[in-house]
C-alpha cells in the first residue's frame, strides 16, 4: 500500500539521518544536514583535520552511499575551525 510504502521511506531515511550524525567524531559539529531521496548534504565545523579525514572514511564505507565528494573547504583562522561542504550520493533502492 502507498502507506507503508511511505513508512518505509520514512523509517530509512531516519536511520540513515540518526548513522549519519553517529558516525561525526570528537571535535566536529553539523551546522546543515539535508536529506534528499539522492544524496546528503552536509556542512560542518572540525576542529582537526584528522577527525574530517575519519567522518569522510566513515561515510564512504557506509552501505546506503554510492560516493562522497568534498565540495569545500575554508580554513577559518579566527575561530580555529575547518568548515566543510560535502556531498554523499546514495545507492540507488
């Protein structure tokens, strides 16, 4: 039915929302995370650049994501802090 077909779609893209934010190490923080039945859209702050190193790692390894790019990029000196644009498609269903 259209109804549990809905459900479904919903229930996975909350999993895949609650791994997403699981999988952030120590001394990153979400400013935007969005959700799209093609990809995820993330921008965050790191603090180190092996914490982004790991998150990037962690969604390629991830089974619902098909590729993962890095759109940018900005080293803000004033506040210590890497922010990142990146781009995760998903597999298709």
């Amino acid at each position: 039915s259209v109804a549990s077909t809905f459900s479904d779609s919903g229930e996975k893209k909350v999993k895949l929302f609650s791994d997403i934010v699981t999988l952030a190490p120590a001394g990153m923080t979400f400013n935007e995370l969005i959700l799209t039945e093609n990809y995820v859209k993330i921008s965050a702050n790191f603090q180190f650049v092996p914490s982004l190193t790991t998150f990037v790692n962690s969604l390629k390894n991830y089974s619902s994501i098909k590729s993962v790019s890095i759109e940018k990029i900005e080293n803000k000196l004033s506040s210590a802090l890497i922010n990142v644009s990146i781009t995760a498609n998903l597999k298709e269903k």
